[in-house]
C-alpha cells in the first residue's frame, strides 16, 4: 500500500504521530530555569546552610545562592527563611521540594540508563587526558590495569583539558586528567599533582641568577601558548599582568609544539614542573616561580552520582596511583591519600 500525502490544510504534528505531546511550560519573569537551580534548592534543603550545600556541590558558596535567587525570582516567591541558626523552607519551599526531588530523579534516570547502555555497548574502559600528559601515565596505567583486571579493553586518548571535562560530564569517557581549574557540579574531581609554574629554557642558556620580578623576563625571547591551553588560563586567571607573556610574537596550539623552539632558537616558555617532566623536554632546565606565578594542579575527573560502578571505581584509584608514580620534575608534589580513599577538595570556581 502507497501512502501519498499531498498539500493539506492540516499538517502533521509531533502529537498525532508519535502519540507525543510536548509540555508547554511557561516561567515566569521570562527565566529559563536549568537543573543546576533545582540540585542547588534540593541540597540546600538537606543540609542546614548554604556553606554546607555549596561544598556538597563542589561549588562556590555565591555560585549556590545565585542560583537558589534566581530560582525564586522565576517562582515569584521566597523559598527558605534565612536566619543566623541556619535556613528553614518557607511554605512555597515545601510545596516546590517533591516536584523538584522527581525532576531531578527522573534526570539521574535518564542519564544512567543511557550511559549503562552506552557502556554495554562500548564494552571497554575509556580515559581521556591532556596531550601531553599521555605518554607520561599510559604505560603505568595500562599496566596496573592488566595487572588487576586480566588486560581489559582500555583506551586512553589525548583530547584538550575543555574537551577532557566535556566527555567525561557526557559520558564519553569513564575517567579524564587535566590541568583546568573549572569545577562543574556535575564531575567528581580529585587534585592528584600540584607544581608551581616557571621558566623552561634550554640548559646553559644565559638567565639572571635570581629572578625577582616578572620585569625581569622581559629581555628572554618567550614563547606564548593559545588562549585555551592550560597555562595561559592559569595566567588570566592570576589577574597580575605579565605583558612579556602575553605580546609574545610566537604563539603556538600546545606545549609540546614549543619544545623545540625552547631547545634550538633559544627562547623560553613558561609551564609549569608537570608538562617540564615531559621526555622531550630533556636537556632543558625549568625553573621555579612560585612567589611569581601560580599554580598548576593536576585532578582526577569523574561523573558524580551512581554511573560509574566498582570495577571502574577501581580503575579510577588506580589512575591517581600511576600519576603519583610517574618520574615527575622535583617540583611536582604528589598531593597524598588519606587511608584507603583519595583526598577531595574543591578547587573554586
């Protein structure tokens, strides 16, 4: 039977053919509502204060009550009584909290049958990190991972620290590793390595014996990496202007372009001892800035919640534990367990 559909007045709809029909939702004030407003107003209803929520979420305390604002400007009334003991829902608070639980809950649904099948599907343990962090740890993972788990389907790629964070919080990857400090609510993070930043040159290359200020380095030929790299965010970060950094002529995508700019033209770069410990950087000389420059810290990243499993629980204890082992430059401190478990902090936003 040929089914042929000419011009009508009628036109098929979502509704009719899939048995669909789409929620119109209307929100007041013109606001579009997400689901970090309603984790933020559902932790704040179980802890007693907005510091205690904020650090659940791994988020800055501002960042909570910015969103718990903005989801009472939408709902067009107060939803705690706040007070010097601690918070209290108001009535609209109580009549809001189940409807936002099931938003919520149904989300998490959602999410893990999705990522259960993805990973039936894909079968394999798959980890992302920074370029250059690559050849430093996959030997040493992927041999306590053959050591543990009888050699299983594992992967490790290199993808930009945005786009570590990114699969992880998709879950395209089980684990990530990356130098960027941005916190997202929804990725477990755990700092592993924290390095002070400074001055890659090539050895004996002819440098002040002490460097005081960043005046200083102006009259060393740097070279700048992309604004999306690690450690020239780290620099926009830190707020303190550093010109001869930043109107550098020779601006390149990653660190490991500018090894040999650093090693044969003579100029200098300015990393942190993490990405020195790379093995093309032999035969180089870092130097330590940490009353000038910030620093970097390498963490662990993970989707929170129930999606990862034992097995992969595993894996990701045993991927801080080959980062620690790794041979890194001197002035990488290996940030230390407490017990069985790995110590968490937050970073900020």
């Amino acid at each position: 039977m040929l089914l042929e559909v000419r011009d009508s007045p009628i036109a098929p709809t979502l509704d009719n053919t899939w048995g669909f029909k789409e929620p119109k939702l209307k929100v007041p004030n013109g606001r579009s509502l997400k689901l970090r407003h309603f984790a933020a107003f559902v932790t704040a209803c179980r802890c007693t204060t907005f510091i205690e929520a904020a650090r659940e979420l791994a988020i800055s305390q501002p960042s909570l009550s910015r969103n718990i604002q903005e989801l009472e400007q939408a709902v067009g009334k107060g939803l705690f009584q706040r007070s010097n003991t601690g918070i209290e829902l108001s009535s609209a608070g109580h009549q809001l909290l189940p409807h936002a639980v099931e938003l919520l809950s149904a989300h998490q649904l959602a999410m893990d049958q999705i990522s259960s099948r993805h990973s039936s599907r894909m079968k394999l343990f798959r980890a992302v990190a920074s370029p250059w962090m690559v050849p430093l740890m996959a030997v040493s993972l992927l041999s306590a991972l053959k050591a543990e788990f009888d050699a299983p389907n594992a992967t490790i790629q290199s993808a930009a620290c945005d786009d570590v964070e990114r699969q992880v919080a998709n879950g395209e990857a089980s684990l990530g590793v990356c130098a960027s400090r941005t916190v997202q609510p929804e990725l477990r993070c755990t700092p592993v390595l924290e390095a002070p930043m400074g001055l890659l040159v090539a050895t004996g290359s002819a440098l002040p014996s002490h460097i005081d200020t960043l005046d200083m380095l102006s009259n060393i030929p740097l070279v700048r990496l992309c604004d999306q790299a690690p450690s020239t965010k780290l620099l926009q970060q830190w707020g303190q202007p550093f010109s001869a950094y930043f109107q550098a002529p020779v601006c390149l995508p990653c660190i490991t372009s500018g090894f040999g700019l650093v090693q044969h033209a003579g100029m200098g770069m300015i990393t942190s001892g993490v990405e020195a410990s790379h093995p093309q950087a032999v035969g180089m000389h870092f130097i330590p800035l940490p009353h000038l420059l910030p620093l970097a810290q390498v963490r662990v990243v993970s989707r929170r919640g129930n999606v990862i499993d034992t097995t992969q629980e595993r894996m990701r204890e045993l991927l801080c534990e080959s980062l620690r082992d790794v041979d890194w430059h001197p002035s990488v401190a290996r940030l230390t367990s407490s017990g069985s478990r790995l110590r968490e902090r937050s970073t900020g936003a």
